[in-house]
C-alpha cells in the first residue's frame, strides 16, 4: 500500500481519544436519570399501568442523554434547543398511551408521568442532579400522596345543584313513535331552555326504543329535571321517561 494511503497517526489518535472527564460527567447523568427514573417507573409498574418501569427509564435516560448531548456539542444554547424539541417529542409519546373509550378517555395520567419523567431526564443531562431528585419527589408525591384525596373527592356523590354535570334524558317508546319521542324531547328540553348537545339510542329492539337525550354540560336543578320527565311521560307516544347525572370528563 502506498504511504500516502495510510491514515495519519494523528487522526487515528483523535478518533480513539476519551474525554474522561466529560464521560464521567455522562455517566453521571445518565446514572442520575436511571436511578429516578426507576423510582418513578417502580410506582407505575406496581399499579400496573400502561407505561410501567421501562418505559419510564428510557425516557428519563433519552432526555437526559439528550440533554447531555446537546450542552456538549453547543454549550447552554445547545442544550436549551434539544431540551425544547424534547419536550415536543414527550407529547408525541404521551399521545400514543391516551385512549378514548366512547365517553371515558383513560391515560391522561401516564402520559403526564411520562412528561414528568422526561423532566426529571432534561435536569440530569443539563447538570442538575439536585433539581432533578426534586422533580422526581414531586411526581412520586403526585401519584402517591394525592391518591387517597382523589379517591375520596371520586366516591363523593354528585350534587346536581353544584356540579357542572353531564345529564341524560331518557326515553322508552314503542318503536313506531321513535320521530315523534326525538321532536318531543327537543321541545320540552328547550321549552325549559336546557339545549341537547346528541340523541343517543340506547336500545332497539322489536317493540320499545330507549332514547338518551344527552344535554350540554351543565349545573342543572333536580326540580326541573323531574318536571320535565314528567311532562314527558305524559304524552300518548312516550312510555315511560327518566333522568340520570354523571360527572364530566
């Protein structure tokens, strides 16, 4: 092989030269966001939810690797712009844990957790172990201590005259009134000024439909409700007439 084809010793020096310095900071970092990471994902895998302890940890450990990277290669400015498309990038991943079953939507907390996560990562890889335990208690805390608050406030029956809810009026009809049940609703919900947001059917079968006439989310009054389904019931074509409440997502 001709000299001149060689690489030069000087080269192949700098590409196996380690900055053991800046790999211990890394590793630090890296360990840092391992570590609370872990903690957090534990607390997660243990309620068995969607996003449990690995998942956590690769997020903890890719912002700050992240992070890490982006204030070594460019300094403050760096880090700042990678920590900012980190944030972006999270969303996109906590978008794929929220599910939306008919009315209920479920993974809003896991994917907060995973933001969360990705937080306590940008403070470990931008040198702030300290700040990054901090936030890590706080999202423990957050899903640990408030629990028992949240379930109490869930357990606490709806008070219809304080609580923006989500009312139903529902109907039971012989199936040939069906068009005649739907106008009767529209008019008597509006007549007492409480506006439909859908008409869902409920059942149908050979002889009766059930109707639920779904009302714009409101604070409405028990009174009103009972003289509406009253009113109702009343007409030829209307078999029997019902409200309920349940809390709005």
């Amino acid at each position: 092989m001709p000299a001149h084809a060689l690489p030069d010793p000087s080269t192949v020096a700098a590409l196996f030269d380690v900055d053991l310095v800046g790999w211990l900071t890394s590793f630090i970092c890296l360990a840092t966001a391992f570590v609370l990471g872990m903690l957090i994902g534990l607390e997660r895998q243990w309620r068995q939810r969607t996003a449990g302890l690995r998942t956590n940890v690769l997020v903890a450990v890719g912002a700050a690797a992240f992070a890490d990277l982006g204030l070594r290669m460019a300094g403050a400015d760096g880090g700042i712009r990678v920590i900012s498309s980190v944030v972006s990038g999270i969303g996109f991943l906590g978008a794929g844990v929220i599910m939306k079953e008919g009315t209920h939507v479920r993974g809003l907390n896991t994917a907060a957790t995973l933001w969360a996560s990705a937080a306590v990562g940008a403070f470990a890889g931008a040198r702030k172990p300290a700040e990054a335990v901090l936030v890590a208690i706080f999202v423990l805390a957050g899903n640990t201590l408030l629990r028992p608050l949240v379930d109490a406030i869930n357990r606490r029956p709806i008070n219809p005259g304080e609580t923006e809810a989500l009312y139903r009026v529902h109907v039971v009809c012989p199936a040939a009134n069906v068009s005649q049940a739907r106008d009767l609703l529209f008019e008597v919900l509006g007549m007492h000024h409480y506006p439909i947001r859908e008409i869902e059917t409920l059942s149908d079968r050979d002889a009766q439909v059930e109707l639920a006439a779904i009302l714009v989310p409101t604070t409405a009054n028990p009174a009103d409700m009972d003289a509406m389904t009253a009113q109702i019931t009343r007409h030829d074509t209307i078999t029997s007439a019902t409200w309920s409440v349940s809390a709005t997502n």
